[in-house]
C-alpha cells in the first residue's frame, strides 16, 4: 500500500511563505494528489488537487496564494503556501487517490500554525 508522509509544517507569522511536501513510498505517476487541512475545531476540508496530468483546482480560499504541484520522479507532491494567513492554521493532510473504487490514501497530517 502506497504511505505518504507529510513534511515542512511549522510555527509561522502572517505573511510568510511555507511549502509543505508529501513524499510516498512509491510511485505516484497514477494517483491524483492532494491536500487537504483540518482547521481546530473544523470539519477536514479539500484544499487543492492536481491530476495525474498536471491540472489544478483550488478551493476559493486558497486560489491565487497556494500553489500545488507534483514531482513523479522524486514521488512527492507539493504545496506551496504563500501570504500565509491566521486562519490557515491547521493540520494539513496529502492525499493520493487512484480513481476508481480505490481507497483514498491519507498521510498522518503535518501541523501548520499561522500567528498574528
């Protein structure tokens, strides 16, 4: 079963810049990524993904300051995270799904905190 762990989480203050990255332990070239967060307090929300072609979506919050992208030869997916904000705290999850009837693949989440 492919595993992924998340990396590159931290304690930062608003306005910063932050890049998560999610290395698994094998090929990703047929798994969509990615990431989702779960604010204290708050329900597990998708944040953004990309295709196993390189297409992109955003949730609105998020579009226009976090950027994802993937490497299959290093198998890792990423997350850039620019002007960070208080309420993007949270812990961030990457996920890897094959499609189909396949089960959704889950890291254990890397906690991001964004202070005033």
């Amino acid at each position: 079963q492919l595993q992924l762990v998340e990396s590159g989480g931290g304690l930062v203050q608003a306005g910063v810049s932050l890049r998560l990255s999610c290395t698994a332990s094998g090929s990703i070239n047929m798994y969509a990524m990615g990431w989702s967060r779960q604010a204290p307090g708050k329900q597990r929300e998708p944040l953004a993904s990309i295709t196993r072609g390189g297409g992109k979506d955003y949730v609105d919050t998020v579009r226009g300051r976090f950027t994802i992208s993937r490497d299959n030869a290093k198998n890792t997916a990423y997350l850039q995270m620019n002007s960070l904000k208080p309420e993007d705290t949270g812990v961030y999850y990457c996920t890897a799904d094959a499609g189909g009837t396949a089960l959704v693949r889950w890291g254990r989440g890397t906690q991001v905190t964004v202070s005033p």
